[in-house]
C-alpha cells in the first residue's frame, strides 16, 4: 500500500523534483564521464606519460561526492518542507514516522533510478568532449566512439550510492525526530526562521571601498610589479566588495522606489519590491552563490587559458623539428636522410647562430613582464645574431612575408611581448657597434621564429646583421630547421634523437606533447571543480527562489483581480527571476575581467609606463567563451526554475 | 436611476453528468447605480459563486451578467482583465493586500497598472488616504499595520479607480467588532459620499444591515428580498433578523 502511495506521489510531486533531478544528473554526468578518463584505454593511448591525472580526478570526485552529498540534502529538505502538510497529515491518520521516512525515501530513490539512467547516459557523450578536448591539446585527431567502461560505471555507481546513502540516512533521522505539529507547520517555520538583513550605509560603502582599493592595487599592479601577497590582498578586497555591491544594489533599488515618478511606471512597483524584499532575505546568501561563481569562472578561465597555452607554445616553435649543435662543421645529413626516406620532408634550411658576448637586447627584454606562464627558458642569456642571408632564406622557408634591407642596419627579430621595451631601448641606442662599424636600427619584427625554448634562435630577441658583419663575431651554435609534410610521431623524434645524443632537438610534436600533458593535469579537475560549483550556485539560486513561490501565488491572484493580463503576468515573473538569478553573476564577471589578467600576469607594461592589457584581444575572447560556457549552464537551471514558478503561480 | 448590474436568470453547475451540483439556481436581480447591496447567505449558499461570476472569475452555466450594459458572456478571455480592471474594485475577507509593497503602494497598485500619470497617481493616492484616516501609515507595510488598517487601505484600493462595482466578499470576516464597525461605516459613507456602487456579499446579519437592500440566498436561488427605506439601521438589522430566523440559515446571534 504504502509502496504504489509512493509511486504516486513521485509521480505527482514531479514538479517539485525538477531542480533535484537536473543537479543529479549532472553530478551522474560528470561523475561518469571524469571516471572514463581514469579507465578510458583511448586516453592512455593519447597521454602515453605515466601521469597524476587518474589521482587528481579521483580526489575531486571524493571532493564532489562531498559536496553533492550536502546539496542532495539541501534540495531534500526543501521538497520535505514544501510537502510536510501532507506528511503531517499522514502522521494525523496514524502512520508511523518511520513509514512516512520509508515513503519518502523509497520516493526518492525511484527518481534516483530515473535520473541514473538519464546522467549515465549524458556522461557518456559528456566523456566525448573531455576527449575531444584532451585531443585537442594533444592535436590527435578527435574520432567520437560509443565507448563505455564498466570500471567507470561500476565507480560511478558507488559514488551515487555513498550520496543515497548519506542523504537517506539524514533525512530518515529528520523525519523520526518531527512530531505532527512540527509536520503541519514546517513550510511555515521557514519562513519565519528567515530572518531579513537590514543593510545600512556603512555597511554598504565600507566593502564598496574595499572594491576600489582593490581595483585600484589590480591597475597599480600593472604598472609596478607588486608581490603576490599584495596582488592575492586585491582580489580578497574585491570578494568581500561583492557583498558591497548586494548592499549596494538594494540600497540603489531602495532608493528608487522613493521616487514616486520611477515606481509608479512600467509595473516597476511590483517587481522592485519583490526583488528588494528577496534581496533583503537573501544577502549573505547571494554574497555566498555570487563568490562560488567567481571562483567557477576563475576555473574556467584558467581551464582555457592553460589549454591555449598548449598552442601558442607550439606555434611559436615556427619549424616542424629544428636541430642544434655546438660544432660549427656539424654534419645533419643522416638527419635528412631519415625523413627523406620516410617521405616527410618538405624542407630544411642550414644556418650558424652567433654572439658578441654582450647583453644588451637581451637586458631589455628581461624588463618586460612576460606573464607568470610564459616560457622563458633558455640556455644563453648573451645576445644572438643571424646574417641577413639566413634571416631572409628562413622567412622565405617559414612563408614570412619579404622584408627589405639597407646596408648599414641591423633588424631585431623578437617574441611579441619584447616588441615595446625593444622599440623604447632602440629610440635610445639607434647605433650597433661591430668591430669599428656603426650599424643604424633598420626595423623590428615579431613573427614566430623558436625563441622562446631552451634551444632556439635568441632567448625572446634575435640581432640580424649584414652578411659581412658576421666575421666580426663569435660562433654560437649551428641549427638545422626543418618543416615537414606531415607531423611526425614521438617515437619518430626518439629515433632522430638517438643518432647523435650531442644534437638538441626541439620540434612541434615534442613541444606539444611536453605542454599538453603538464596542462592536461590542470585543465581537467579545473573543469571539473568550476561545473561542480556551477551546479551548487544555481541548486541554491533556484532553491531559494523557489521556496516563496506558494506564497507568490496569492500575490499573483490579486493581480489578476485587480486586472493584470496574464501575459503582462508572466513578463513580470520573468524578469523577476531573470533579476534574482542574473545579478549574483555580475560582481563575478566583473572580478574576473579585472582580476584575471592579474592573477595570469598576462598583464605587460612598457618603459613609459602605459598599460598594454593582453585582455583587450584576446582576453576578451576568452573572456566571452568563459561566459557563454557558464551562461550556457546557468540558462538550464533559469529555464527548470521559472518553468516550475510558472507552474505553482499560474496553476488553475 | 440607472441599472449598473443586471443579472438575467443566471444558472450555475459544477460537476459531471453523472454527479451535477447546482450553485446558483435561477438568479436574477439588478443593481442601481449608487446602490449598497448585500447578499445574505449561510455557507454553500452560492454567495461566493455568484460573486465570482459577476467578477468574470468565473463563467455562469446559463443565464445572463450585464455589467454597465455589457454582456459578461460575450468578453473574450483576453479582454476580461482589462474588463475588471476598468469596471470592478475588490474587497476580500482577507484582505489580499500584497506584503511587499507599502499602504501606501498598494492603494496605488491600480492606478500603476492603468498607467496613470504616477504625479496623478501620487495625488490621488495621497488625498484618498487622508479621506479614509490611513494618511499615517502610507509607507508602513502590511504586515506592521492592524487588521482594520489592512481592510482600510483594501478598501482604497478597491475604490482608488473609481470603478463602476465594488465587490465585497465578507469584508468584515478577519476584523474584530470594532474594526468591523468601522470599516462598514466606511463603506456606507463611500457610498453616500462618493455614490460608490457596493455589492456586499456576507453571512452577517449586522454587516448586511449597513446595505440598502439585502437579498437572501439560499441552496441556489433567491428566497426573500428586504428594502430598508425609511428604516433606521437598527430597525433594519432586526428585521434582517426575523427575517433570518424564518427562513433558517443563520441563527441570530
């Protein structure tokens, strides 16, 4: 009897499960599919390297297992509290609270069943993109296959059972511990528990103060490089400003319905005070769901930026593979021979590399800020130089663009972020001193050309001089840069660099396979964590919101009395709730459009000080991807909430 | 005088074929403009259907609603809204005032709705509370004022329009004696003073009594009508009383 009650009663009470059952199927999702990594034998293949990544996703799952376990608690007790009527009224009728905890339970677990099968199967196309990303930065190429692991299942489903079991466990004590009384008016003692925060002035300026100084330490940061601590103290400033800025808002709002012509228009009325009373309630927990987004986005952000990184790195190796040794008669040709025979080579270019012992450029280069992750490893700390007969033949190998020369000159060849400081330097010091010739500054150029390696042509700056200019220096070091047509595999590197163990060989697929596996240990559980958090801010978001639609019904009824249409209704309900679950993003935004930059060092500065934001290009690309993934994601939950608001308020 | 609401042999059932339950039985009455009508009823009498189907909350099952000489049956469901927006003003046993908004907000509700200029809108507002003694509790809320207090301002709100009908579902029901008094003698004198036209629909005979006019209800149809005339209050509410006791329903108290 009490069995088929129950069933019905899930099936009844689905509206009110609807947030429950999207938050665990992501969970099931993501569970699932960071558990395939761990066993995935396609994953291995592609990261051959005996690597940490099955540790740190089995410590973040236990993490999210965690964290799961409290939020499936959360959701449970608010479907307890929305339902403890009717549960009072079974107690009333002589059920044991036993078989009340029994019902729910066994209620619960039936749309557990239901949301397994839905996550699973989600986690499995889920796994496709963690694939398709771990492919990505591996540049393998991405084939989607149907693949399940049954290890992977089999973790999955214990996890979920530790959640079932945690949360039945709670819930059944909660129960067996409520009297009727306690039943009959729980969905009441909520709201009178509520208590509502009254903000006033200090309490307002003061964290919004914190918010400028912050700000203001990130724009300072960026023209003088302050310590980490200082930098980690801004960032503390501009989280606990978003509590500044709830108060702030509601305060502004506040003040604006004192202004008899704004309120009065446009129905203003009724959602401003709707949305001022909620705020008042919700503060510390908007402050709360606000500071998980920020941290969601950091995740994400980072996420991208270290699998950008893995590119960029790669780009700027400019030749396929490129070859280097300390004599000056050093004999490549069984290099060549080896991918000649294998049909790879497409073409290589010979040259020396040379250096007068002196630092100059090099010097200024080291002034700029390279950002915290770039790569600025090298074995030479003296400047290098190349004749303008190489320079022009590697431009024409490379595809770069002709450029022209005048005698007398000397070009700077330079990564993009030296380009300033050099440029500054060279106003300076337009004269080059060789031997007893002055040569005049000719130009500078900043496409790729390997100069960011522990081997390659400078350490981030390159000097190209005339052809007669060279016997004036010293040799460095002779490079052999080849492209090939088609990439080559790693073993094919390891049987290149076994001809001659005195040849450094730096090449793309080395480089990218070096970069990829150290971002993938980073990449992944940061994905992880921010989808993880996603999930829990807007659990919370909808919960909360929720938990006063019943007593919105009434409020909604009298409008339809007094002559709202129905329409203009549901425009009000929508930006009601577009306004609740949209404004905890803003703070988290806005930190992470001021303080990403800072946290990456990404930010670069010349000698005369102006701010040259790497944000403005391609941060802000990035930036977008990083919202619209967390929008994409927040939308699911806006859409599940006002969908169950419309139902309770607009019911017949 | 002119008849603002004419009820035609108005029919209402709810249930199935098989189990059909007759609220309203053959309905019929008018209500002249300027008129305090109570309607008198024990509970299940029909008082709150037959209210429900003059606001257009409800649909009657047969018969006729003209409201201001307007068919109710004929409105589109997407012109009911701005229908009772026009002509109706509520007043509800429960007062139904929204908790979030101030006394002040929510007499002004209305008028924000109708898009009414908000300086005229402030004007009004500001004049009707002075008018009804709530000018002191403008910017306090629902739920920092007395329960006459609330019923005041649903009143104002009610009337703040200036609407051809106000309805009034047992206003006196969550009031204590005193606020009850009150709130009826404020209802007699917007209706004196302001020629508001009132349709009050009550189990009370006392708060019947501040009518011109009380039609008894019961099981469905219409079984007496009582004139006050020339009577005083208190010799009205006594025959509403006899009147009670012959025709059962409430005992008097």
């Amino acid at each position: 009897m009490l069995r088929k009650l129950s069933q019905r009663n899930a099936k009844r009470q689905m509206l009110d499960y609807i947030i429950y059952i999207i938050t665990m199927i992501i969970t099931v999702a993501l569970l699932l599919s960071f558990n395939m990594v761990i066993f995935s034998e396609e994953v291995a293949v592609i990261v051959k390297e005996k690597s940490i990544l099955p540790f740190l996703i089995l410590m973040v799952s236990i993490l999210v297992v965690l964290i799961m376990s409290f939020l499936v608690k959360y959701i449970v007790m608010f479907i307890l509290k929305r339902r403890s009527r009717e549960f009072g009224l079974y107690m009333l009728l002589g059920i044991e609270n036993e078989d009340i905890a029994k019902l729910f339970i066994r209620e619960n677990q039936s749309i557990y069943g239901g949301v397994l099968i839905v996550g699973l199967f989600l986690g499995i196309l889920f796994y496709q993109i963690i694939k398709a990303v771990i492919c990505r930065m591996y540049a393998v190429p991405f084939q989607f296959s149907f693949y399940v692991s049954t290890k992977a299942l089999v973790l999955t489903l214990i996890y979920m059972c530790v959640i079932l079991f945690w949360v039945s466990k709670r819930t059944k004590k909660v129960i067996r511990q409520l009297n009727v009384r306690e039943l009959l008016y729980l969905d009441k003692s909520h709201s009178a528990v509520k208590s509502k925060i009254r903000s006033n002035l200090f309490m307002t300026i003061f964290p919004m103060i914190q918010g400028v100084v912050g700000i203001a330490i990130i724009i300072l940061s960026a023209f003088k490089n302050l310590p980490e601590v200082v930098n980690t103290f801004a960032l503390v400033l501009l989280i606990i400003a978003t509590y500044g800025f709830f108060a702030f808002m509601l305060q502004y709002f506040l003040s604006r319905l004192k202004d008899v012509k704004w309120k009065y228009s446009n129905n203003r009325i009724f959602v401003y005070r709707q949305l001022t009373e909620k705020m008042r309630c919700m503060l510390f927990l908007m402050v709360g769901v606000s500071v998980l987004i920020t941290l969601a986005l950091f995740f994400i952000n980072w996420g991208i930026y270290f699998s950008n990184k893995v590119d960029k790195r790669v780009e700027a190796v400019a030749f396929d593979i490129a070859l280097f040794e300390d004599d000056e008669y050093a004999d490549f040709s069984q290099y060549i021979s080896y991918l000649s025979k294998k049909n790879k080579l497409d073409n290589s270019y010979e040259y020396s590399l040379y250096t007068d012992f002196n630092n100059s450029f090099y010097q200024e280069t080291q002034k700029a800020v390279h950002g915290k992750f770039g790569f600025t490893i090298s074995r030479t700390n003296t400047d290098t130089y190349m004749s303008i007969n190489d320079y022009m033949n590697l431009r024409d190998m490379l595809g770069l663009p002709a450029i022209t020369f005048e005698d007398n000159t000397y070009i700077l060849h330079c990564t993009s972020e030296n380009v300033v400081p050099l440029k500054l330097y060279v106003e300076k010091n337009p004269l080059l001193l060789l031997g007893n010739t002055q040569y005049q500054f000719g130009g500078i150029y900043c496409e790729d050309l390997l100069q960011q390696e522990l081997y390659g042509n400078g350490n981030g700056v390159l000097v190209i001089v005339p052809d007669n200019a060279i016997d004036t220096l010293n040799f460095q070091i002779q490079v052999l840069g080849i492209n090939t047509n088609s990439s080559l595999s790693l073993s094919e590197i390891s049987d290149l660099t076994a001809f001659n163990a005195d040849v450094k060989i730096i090449s793309k697929t080395g480089i990218r396979n070096q970069s990829a596996s150290m971002a993938v240990y980073t990449v992944l559980p940061l994905f992880y964590i921010a989808f993880v958090f996603c999930a829990i801010a807007c659990t919370i978001l909808s919960v909360q919101i929720l938990s006063d639609a019943k007593k919105e019904f009434r409020d909604y009824q009298t409008l339809n009395y007094l002559g709202i249409e129905r329409k203009q209704q549901k425009r009000l309900l929508r930006n009601q709730i577009l306004l609740l679950y949209f404004l905890p993003a803003i703070p988290a935004i806005f930190i992470n459009i001021f303080a990403f930059p800072m946290m990456t060092g990404s930010v670069i500065r010349d000698a005369s000080g102006a701010l040259q934001m790497f944000f403005i290009v391609s941060g802000i690309k990035q930036e977008i991807v990083t919202i619209s993934l967390f929008l994409s994601f927040f939308v699911v939950y806006y859409i599940g909430t006002l969908f169950i608001y419309k139902k309770i308020i607009f019911k017949k | 005088m002119n008849t603002i609401l004419k009820v035609v042999d108005v029919e209402k059932y709810y249930g199935t074929k098989s189990n059909l339950k007759k609220a309203l039985d053959h309905i019929q009455f008018n209500v002249d403009a300027g008129e305090f009508v109570s309607i008198m009823g024990p509970s299940g009498s029909g008082k709150t259907t037959l209210l429900n189907c003059i606001s257009t909350i409800d649909m009657v099952s047969d018969g006729h609603i003209y409201l201001n000489e307007r068919d109710l049956a004929t409105l589109l469901p997407k012109e009911m809204a701005s229908f009772r927006r026009k002509n109706l003003g509520f007043i509800f046993q429960d007062f139904n005032l929204l908790d979030t908004l101030s006394i002040e907000e929510n007499i002004a509700l209305p008028l924000a709705i109708k898009n009414t200029p908000a300086k005229e809108t402030h004007r009004i507002v500001t004049s009707l509370m002075q008018r009804l003694g709530i000018d002191d509790i403008a910017t306090k809320f629902p739920s920092q004022v007395s329960g006459g207090q609330k019923q005041r301002c649903a009143c104002a709100r009610a009337f703040v329009n200036r609407p051809k009908l106000i309805l009034a579902d047992e206003p006196t029901g969550a009031l204590d004696s005193v606020s009850a008094k009150q709130l009826l003698e404020l209802l007699t004198e917007l209706n004196a003073q302001e020629k508001a036209t009132i349709l009050m629909v009550t189990h009370d005979p006392f708060s019947a009594s501040y009518g011109n006019r009380v039609l008894f209800l019961k099981d469905g149809h219409f079984n007496k009508e009582l004139q006050k005339k020339q009577m005083s209050r208190n010799e009205f509410y006594h025959s509403i009383l006899l009147e009670v006791s012959t025709f059962g329903g409430e005992e008097p108290c």
